[in-house]
C-alpha cells in the first residue's frame, strides 16, 4: 500500500523533456514508481486528469530567511508551486551573531526584515533550531553579516585578524550545512570589501565544495565589469559561481542582453562553474536608501540619517544623482518610477511613488526620498522600475538562467501582509507558466519547468529533488497549465498565484485542491560531501 497515488497526469519531469502520461506512486516520503501503475493501491489517491506533475519549484534566489519565522506555512510561496527555498541572499543572512551583537544587525537587516527578532546563535545553532516550515530550505552564510560581526560597517580592507575571523565564522557555518556564502556587493558593507578578500573567502568555500554566491557590484552603468569580476573569482579559485538576478538596470544599459548572457555563456565554455537566475520582473526592489550615492551611508545608520537632514549633503546627492543616475539601478525616467512598497512609520503612503509623495507635501523628490528615510530611520523600502521588458524576455529564453523570486514568503494575513511589496513575492513561478509559456509563448513548457527544477538542482549539486525520477523526494507540483497564473499586482500584491493545485513536500500533502493543509513537512537541507540534501 503506498501513501500517495497521482493519476493520469501529464509528467514534466524536470530535465527538460516533452511531457508524458504516467502515473507516480509515493511512499515514505520517496517516489517509488513513474509509469502505468494500474494495481497499485494508495492511502490518498490523487486524480491529475489534464493536470501537469512536475517537480516541486526550487526558488533558487530568496530572503524568506526573514520571514520564515514568522510565517511558516510559506504561504505566497508554497502556493506558487514552490517545494524548496534557497535563503541567506545578497551577503545578508540572519546568522552567526555574536555577543552583544544582536541589536546592530536588527538595524542593519530592518529594511528588509522589519518584523523579525534577533538573538545571539552560532551558525550550527540556527540551523538546528530553524522553525518547521512547509518548503524546505537551503542556507547560505551572508559576507555582509561577516563582516558586520567582525568589523562593523568600516569601509576598509580588514586586518589579518579580522580575515581570520571572518574565515573561522564561514567555516563554522560551512560545517553546520550551509550551502555557501552569498554577497552583496551593491551597497554598505559588501562595497567595501575588494577582491583579494572576496577571493580568500572563496577559497575557504572551494575547499569545502561550496558555493559563492554574488549580488553583484553593479547592476547598471557597470554591470558587464560587475559579472566579469563574479567570474573571475570562479575562475582564479574554482569555486562554483551564482550570479544572482541578472538584470540590465538603467535607461542606458538596455538591450546588451547579448553581452551580458554571452559573458556568462563564454565562462561557461572556458570550464567555468558558473550559474545564474533571474526574477521575471521589470521592476526591482530594495531598501530606498541604496538608490543613494554609497557615501551617504558611510559610517552606519546615525551618520546616514544625519546627512539626509543636511542640506549641503543633498545638494551633493543631487549631483550625483543628475551625473550616474541611482546608485544600482542607473538612469530610470523619473522618482515616479520609485513607488514606496514598505514605510514602518508611514504606513499611508505605502504605494504611493516618490514624487507623488514630493508632491503632496508641495517639495522636491529627493527632499521627499530624504524625509521619508527620516521618519523611517532608513528603513524604507521601495519598488523601483528599471528594466525594459525585452531585456526581461531575452534573459528569460536562455536555458542557462534559472528562475528564482528574490522574494519572501509572505502570507495575505498576518504580520507579513503588511504594505505594498514586490508582486514577485507571490507571482514568480506562475508568471513565468501562466504569462511568459501561455499567453507569450516566449518558451516552452518543458524548458520552464526546468529553468525552475532540475537545471536548479543541477547548480546547487542537489542529488535526489528537483527531477521526477525513482527513489528521489517526493517534492512535486501539480498545476493545470491552461489555468496557473499570478494574480499579484503592484497595487495589490497580497494575492495567491492560481492554478496549483496540489503541492507535496517529502512526500505530505500541503496544497491539497489549492488550500494549504497546515503541513510543515519541509526540512532544512545541508551541503555535505556528495552535494545538497
Ligand atoms: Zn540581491
């Protein structure tokens, strides 16, 4: 007798194969059987009649490190299709904390973890103590986090010291299971570290087998620069190479998809182990303050918030800002295209753009960006627009890049509904199936799901999830593909993807006829020797 039986449906198995009909059989957890399994007998029977069977989606890009906790059933992405999520994101990570260090990084990591509490762990410890939770996760060690517990938010090169205690704590995190250390170069602290520190990192993470991860440099004016240097830190070390949500941000970096995929492509070929994913989104979002010049937050949170009530200071902002655009996201046509998702202390302008804000209260945007910064303590956070859609499209094709939400789970009820965040949170993955394969036609099928499955597993060395084979996990999403699509939008975010509807994680149901059961099956997955699981 088998714990579960999915009938007659349409199997996509993740390696990017055409779809066809089989039945798949489950127990303890694992797929037994894929084929005509007439005769078996099942606990639970599951009719999948016009009904695609894939593998669970593997988010392979994501920070719902920081609301996990808080919402366990990982709602806005279990709903989605979602079996496994990779955290620690863009070098933020909310472990290892130090003594006496808790309350620096609750500053640092509010604007994109406003809710959550913080308390002094060693990385094995919070790995070990990570809430149960519906999706499985895979946990990378953030740089920026490093470097906070070891030389708080100097801009400089770290003594030698200080480059052993941050290799003694990646360490430490590499033994406990983490996947890797991700970065994120973008903005304060990550910025500050140069080469030669990110490439003795990588050589603790080489050694071990493990990952780094890279929100590059620059994702505008400079991003070609920024994705050779990510490569070049794979092909000095040998370390495996994530390229985090490429993009070509800024009015005068559009359409060089060429230049950017054929970069990483060319890596590729050179025998460089370089991967990379992707959010189907024209629009970004991020803490406002690192639409900034970087030199406005030098020195931490105080010695930034006293510079955005200087006038001098913003004079000097404008400047630059007139000359190279904002600081990430380059040249966008307006502050109209800077729409405020999350305000801790203004809740009422949630939604509303900058210079909706600006004229509102009858000033100028950026003495508008500035003031809310204020109120907020830096802790705005914004949706900006900057891609164009073609570039979106061109990247989207390539079978090279994976699909990953750089979202959080989130829930429509609860302390994370809150605000207007990024629709991607809840729509990535149905997106891609519903907008980009459906309507579009811009891929196929089996190229998608595998852009979200087995090419995901692939980068992360996960041996036994992410393809429809025997003796694998049973993480799998049944979807109707006339019907899935996101129906989460900028103005109204908070809203589940449709056409999913069954979702199983080891082999529990926990989307069963397009409702969440209340499962918690998911289980923290740890890097060893042979991989991921
Ligand atoms: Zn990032």
């Amino acid at each position: 007798m088998d714990d579960l039986l999915i009938h007659g449906g349409e199997i996509i198995d993740g390696t990017g194969a055409a779809a066809r009909r089989a039945d798949v059989a489950v127990t303890d957890g694992r797929i037994v059987e894929i084929g005509d399994c007439t005769g078996r007998e099942a606990t639970t029977v599951i009719d999948a009649l016009g009904q695609v069977v894939a593998p669970g989606f593997i988010d392979i890009h994501t920070h719902s490190d920081f609301t996990l906790p808080l919402n366990p059933m990982a709602e806005s992405k279990i709903r989605q299709g979602v079996t496994t999520e990779v955290v620690g994101n863009c070098g933020y990570s909310t472990a290892p904390v130090l003594p006496g260090k808790a309350d620096n990084l609750k500053d640092f990591l509010a604007a994109g973890a406003p809710w959550l509490s913080f308390r002094e762990t060693t990385f094995s410890e919070y790995l070990d103590t990570f809430p149960q939770t519906s999706v499985n996760t895979v946990m990378q060690v953030g740089h920026a986090t490093l470097r906070l517990m070891t030389m708080g938010m100097d801009d400089r090169v770290p003594t030698t010291q200080e480059m052993a205690g941050m290799e003694r704590l990646l360490e430490e995190a590499l033994d406990a299971g983490a996947l890797g250390m991700s970065c994120g170069l973008f903005t304060a602290p990550g910025n500050y570290a140069n080469i030669d520190e990110l490439v003795s990192l990588a050589r603790v993470l080489q050694r071990r087998g493990a990952t780094y991860a890279s929100h590059v440099r620059d994702e505008a004016n400079h991003v070609l620069e920024a994705i050779d240097e990510a490569i070049s830190i794979g092909e000095t070390t040998g370390v495996r190479v994530q390229i985090a949500h490429i993009k070509l941000s800024g009015l005068d970096n559009w359409g060089r998809t060429d230049e950017l995929l054929g970069r990483i492509g060319a890596a590729k070929e050179r025998g460089v182990d370089v991967h990379c994913d992707q959010y189907p989104y024209t629009a970004g979002t991020n803490p406002l303050r690192n639409l900034l010049p970087l030199w406005v937050q030098a020195g931490g949170i105080e010695a930034m918030l006293e510079r955005l009530g200087d006038t001098e200071a913003i004079e000097r902002m404008r400047e630059d800002i007139q000359r190279d655009g904002l600081t990430n996201f380059g040249r966008v046509s307006s502050w109209d295209a800077v729409r405020i998702a999350i305000t801790p202390s203004q809740p009422e302008i949630a939604g509303m753009t900058i210079d909706e804000v600006a004229s509102e209260r009858e000033c100028d945007p950026l003495q508008a960006a500035c003031e809310v910064l204020l109120a907020d303590k830096g802790h705005t956070r914004i949706v900006v627009t900057s891609m164009s859609e073609d570039d979106v499209q061109e990247i989207l094709r390539s079978p090279m890049v994976m699909v990953g939400s750089d979202g959080n789970s989130l829930a429509i009820h609860g302390i994370t509904s809150q605000g207007k965040p990024h629709p991607r949170f809840y729509g990535t993955f149905a997106r891609v199936l519903g907008h980009y394969v459906r309507e579009l036609g811009i891929l196929s099928l089996p190229l998608a799901v595998h852009k979200m499955t087995g090419g995901s597993a692939d980068a992360l060395r996960m041996q036994d999830r992410g393809k429809l084979l025997e003796g694998n996990w049973a993480d799998i999403t049944v979807f109707d593909p006339d019907q899935i699509g996101e129906m989460a939008s900028y103005d109204d975010p908070h809203q589940y993807a449709k056409g999913i509807s069954t979702v199983i994680v080891n082999g529990k149901v926990v989307i069963d006829g397009g409702e969440h059961t209340g499962a918690l099956p998911g289980k923290v997955l740890r890097r060893g020797a042979q991989g991921v699981a």
